[in-house]
C-alpha cells in the first residue's frame, strides 16, 4: 500500500481536484483493490494498469455522483478555492506549495482543454509512467492508437504551456 499509495492519491487528485475527496477514493480505491486480488489473474506488469483501473473508475463514480449532488463543476471549484484559504503553516512551506499547487493548476487546466483521450493518454502515460500496452489494454483501444494519440496530446500540451510560459512573461515585463 505505501508504494502505491501516492501513484494512486496522484490520480485521484487529478480527477477530483480536492485532497480530501482524494484520500477518500484512494482508500476506496485500496479496499476494492484489496477484494479483487483473489480474482487477479495477471501478471505483475498488469498490477499497476488494473489498480489504475479501479481508481479511475472509483473517481468517476465519485465525479458522478458529486456532479448531481452538488450541481456541478462550479462547486467543485469553489470547495478547492476554499480549501487552499484554509492552508496554514510556515510560510516557506506555504509558499512552495502554493507554487507546486499553481503549476500543478496550469498543467490540469491547459489538459481539461484537451479531448478526454488526449487527457487520459497523458494522464496515464507520462504522468503515471505507464507504458503504451499498458495504457492500451486499460482504454480499450489499440497500441498505436495509443502511440498517435500520445503523440499528438504531447505536441499540444508543450505548445500550451510554452504559450502559458510566454503569456507569464510578458506579464512580468
């Protein structure tokens, strides 16, 4: 669990964007982890995908249910602006991780401009290091689907944060 604990934290705070409901499909994520082994079947390299799996598809859930409850991505918006005003403690600290937490920021809105294939290519492929069978068999599509989408999702992500990079910059001047 803790060596697959922040890979899958990382996921789910991707998709859900608040820590709190993060840890929460983490630890769901771990429990139906922890009752499908007895039915895991493949090998270790297919243990990080299938794990993976599950996570995505708790935080779906999760998003979906969250969506009809609350109204929406607004909400969702206004609890994680909420939620940084209420970090607290040293102020090197606070500011690194308000960096970290900016930067973070920039990357996932530049990707919630991409289709949901690009995004989740990216999200799965460079961001969790998994490699394109793995991803493949994950989505559901075929290995050079993978590999042009990755591709492709890759050219327009580093277009846009260099755009994002440049806009910063002029910003300063």
């Amino acid at each position: 669990m803790r060596e697959y604990q922040p890979r899958i934290f990382g996921l789910a705070y991707y998709f859900l964007r608040n820590s709190f409901e993060a840890q929460e499909c983490t630890q769901e994520a771990f429990i139906k982890v922890f009752r499908g082994l007895a039915g895991f079947q493949g090998s270790a390299d297919e243990f990080v995908p299938w794990m993976l799996t599950i996570t995505r598809n708790c935080c779906l859930d999760r998003l979906r249910t969250s969506k009809r409850k609350m109204g929406g991505e607004e909400k969702v918006k206004q609890e994680l602006q909420l939620e940084d005003a209420k970090s607290e403690g040293p102020e090197e600290l606070l500011n690194k991780e308000q960096i970290q937490s900016r930067k973070r920021e920039e990357i996932y809105s530049v990707l919630d401009q991409f289709s949901e294939e690009s995004r989740e290519i990216i999200l799965l492929k460079d961001i969790q290091g998994l490699k394109n069978e793995a991803v493949a068999t994950m989505l559901d599509i075929s290995l050079g689907t993978v590999k042009s989408r990755s591709s492709r999702a890759r050219i327009k992500l580093a277009k846009a944060l260099a755009g994002l990079n440049a806009d910063e910059c002029m910003g300063q001047v």
